[in-house]
C-alpha cells in the first residue's frame, strides 16, 4: 500500500514476492525513514492459523512511524491486512512444532528528494518466512556481553521506537559481542552507563532473591509485547514483578551474594532465552549454574503452548486467521 501526501494511504494490494525498485534519490536510503515490526502466525494442534497480539505489533507500528513522521496506519487495517495475507498463504504456516511463519511489516520513505525533511510519500510493505523453532531442542542458555560504550537508542532520540537506525547503530556492538562467544549485547542507558536497558532484540528480566524485577520502561527500552505478555503470565500466577530501574552494580553484587537466580531475555524469535552468565568489565558472571532455571521454563512452555493452542488463551491473545 502507498501514501501521497493529500491522498492519504491508497492501493493496497498482494503481489507475488520479488525485488522492488526505488528512484536513487528515494529518501528512504538517505535519511532512513524506515519502521518495521516482527510477528509471528502459528499453526494451533487443530489446525487453525493464529496470529499473537497482533494489535499491539500495529500500534507499536504506529508508535514508531509518529516518532519519525510517518503517516501513521490505522491499526485494524494493519492487523487486517496480516490476517488476509496469511490465509492467503496458509500453507506456509508450518505444522511442525515450534515453527511459525514469521511476518515482517514495514514502512519505508519513497520520494525521490535529497533534502531533510518528511517525506511525501511512503510504502508499507509486508513480507512473511517460515522460520524453525529458535530452540530445536529445548531452551539453551546464551552468554551475553554487558556493553560499556556503545549505546543502542537514546532518549529523546529513536530511543524506544522500532526503527532501523536503532539497529544499525547496534551492529558494532553485536560484533564486538560475537568475538567474545557472547550470543548478544546487553545494553546500558546511554547517559550514565549504569542501568540495564535490554539485550540485543529482547528485553531483559531477573530473579533476585526469590523477586522477579525488569527494567522499567525508560523511554529508551522497546516496549516488547513477550515483555508485557510475561509480566501479565506473571502477576496472573500470582507471582510479583516490579518494573524498576536496575543498575550493573545491583546485578554484581546479587552475582556476589549468590542472590541472582535466573536471568533471561524476552522476545518474539525466541519467547525466551535463558542468561547462561553475563561478561561485564572482563568477568564472566555465571548464573544459575549455566543452566536453564525454573521460572523460564514454566514461561516457555506457557506462551509457547498458548501459542500452539495446547494451553487454554485465557487472555484472548490469540486472532485467527481464516
Ligand atoms: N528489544 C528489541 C531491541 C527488539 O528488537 C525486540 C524484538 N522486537 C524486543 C526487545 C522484544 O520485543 P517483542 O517481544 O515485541 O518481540
């Protein structure tokens, strides 16, 4: 679908897959007015195709298109459009377990106008892959690096938008993070370099004496919908979770005290990843033994079986797809 400005959002269509051209001078690759979203359609164990939290992709959509003068996209069409192409596409929706087809929406500037300024015109575009189950065979903890320098989003700037310069500015770190058999980076805030933010494409939580915390929503933390689902789960068992700032210090000293039980990240690709140790400053902080802890696991199988239909969507989380 295209935008022109004084027509509004016209034309959508479905198109057989394939490359898209784009005048040289399209502002997209000068300026980078691009926002994206990542979703997931699963095939439930009776057969029916379901999209999760579909709605909270589309204002997350329309979140990060304000933030960089997008036109927004109203959010039923946005969840409409999804659902229409996937049951148009339903056979790749895999019916392996785990599996899914991943779904990609974005919004790229299209004019052809060198000069800094909203663009006029604008696609929003949406491509789907089948993807593999993160874990093949059970959750796996990762080794993550605590990043010192380099910051992923800024308050007041992209910060807590789903933009693409928000992760090209992260590729240096992730690199640095590989070379350290770190699987991701766990990003400080960019000002005093003292609080946790999130880790690579998940948000982050941890078990510290028997209380589960998370970082509150900064401003420069994506508001990750596994995020408020697992809090939801959370608080709904009646187990508490407190959104709150924490610093490196605090997690060095739990690490120290042996009061740091389980660490895990939270995100669309994986549900959620298990912190096998934390590398900060040079010293690798192993928690919970390298192992997968309790908590995590319950976690996985719950949204994972919500997901696959064997657990009752007690929430509604679930939209079918036709
Ligand atoms: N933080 C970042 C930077 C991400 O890219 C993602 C993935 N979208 C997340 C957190 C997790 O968000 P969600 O649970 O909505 O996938």
């Amino acid at each position: 679908m295209d935008y022109t400005e004084g027509r509004g959002w016209h034309d959508p269509r479905i198109v057989p897959y394939g490359p898209i051209s784009h005048d040289p001078a399209a502002m997209i690759f000068h300026y980078g007015q691009a926002v994206f979203e990542g979703m997931k359609a699963f095939r439930t164990v009776s057969g029916e195709i379901a999209l999760f939290r579909p709605e909270q992709n589309a204002k997350r959509l329309q979140r990060s298109s304000e933030r960089l003068s997008i036109p927004t996209i109203d959010e039923a069409f946005v969840v409409e459009a999804i659902r229409t192409l996937v049951s148009l596409d339903k056979i790749w929706v895999p019916a392996k377990k785990g599996s899914s087809l991943y779904i990609r929406p974005f919004v790229i500037a299209t004019e052809a106008m060198l000069g800094v300024r909203p663009s006029a015109q604008y696609s929003f575009i949406v491509i789907m892959s089948p993807v593999d189950a993160y874990y093949e065979e059970g959750l796996h903890p990762v080794n993550i690096l605590v990043e010192s320098y380099y910051a992923r989003a800024v308050l007041g700037g992209t910060g807590n938008a789903k933009v693409a310069g928000n992760y090209a500015g992260s590729l240096k770190a992730q690199t640095l993070a590989k070379e350290h058999d770190c699987a991701q980076v766990l990003w400080l805030d960019a000002i005093e370099k003292k609080y946790l933010e999130e880790v690579g494409s998940m948000n982050v939580f941890f078990k510290i004496g028997g209380e589960v915390v998370t970082p509150s929503l900064s401003g420069s933390i994506l508001d990750g919908i596994t995020r408020s689902s697992i809090i939801h789960l959370l608080r709904n068992w009646g187990i508490p979770v407190t959104e709150r700032k924490v610093s490196i210090d605090e997690i060095v000293q739990a690490h120290a005290d042996g009061t740091l039980e389980e660490a895990y990240g939270t995100g669309t690709a994986a549900v959620v990843s298990p912190i096998g140790s934390l590398l900060w400053n040079g010293n690798r902080m192993e928690i919970n033994g390298g192992q997968t802890g309790e908590l995590v696991e319950r976690l996985y199988l719950e949204i994972t079986g919500i997901q696959e239909g064997t657990r009752p969507d007690q929430f509604g989380w679930l939209t079918y797809c036709e």
